[in-house]
C-alpha cells in the first residue's frame, strides 16, 4: 500500500508541474519544439522500463482456478447449493 501511495504521489506532482515546466522552458527557449523535444526521452525511457513492471494477482478467499472454468466462465464441478 505505501508503494501505491508513493507512486501516486509522484504522479500527482508531475502532472501538477509538468505544464509549467514545460512552459517555462518553451519561454526561456522561445519555442515550444525544445520541450517537446525533452519529453520525447522521458517517453523512451517509460516505454523501456514498461516490461519490468510486475502485476500482483489478488484473489479474496477461495476463487475457483481458471482451469475449472468452463467456456461460458461457468465452475465446472461447484455445486450452487
């Protein structure tokens, strides 16, 4: 959970200042093509680390397997009694 926060976080204060980062920067360079220009490794940096990333499975008490579920996502073999 503090790893959800943290992430979150981070997230939050790129978004908040990325407009005015990215401003800013097309001010003191007086176009907007060098800030565009610096996102475009951000974005290939993202992209490459995009693999690595690892998603937790979570189920909340006894789920059924997925080999006991039938084509219509039915459990084959559970009772509904």
């Amino acid at each position: 959970m503090a790893r959800t926060a943290i992430v979150l976080a981070i997230g939050y204060i790129v978004a908040a200042t990325g407009p005015f980062s990215i401003g800013l920067l097309s001010d003191v360079a007086g176009s907007i093509t060098v800030p565009l220009w610096i996102l475009v490794p951000v974005g290939v940096v993202t992209l490459g680390l995009t693999p690595f990333l690892k998603s937790r499975q979570m189920y909340c008490g006894s789920a059924p397997s997925r080999r006991h579920r039938g084509i219509s996502g039915t459990n084959i073999g559970y009772s509904l009694a």
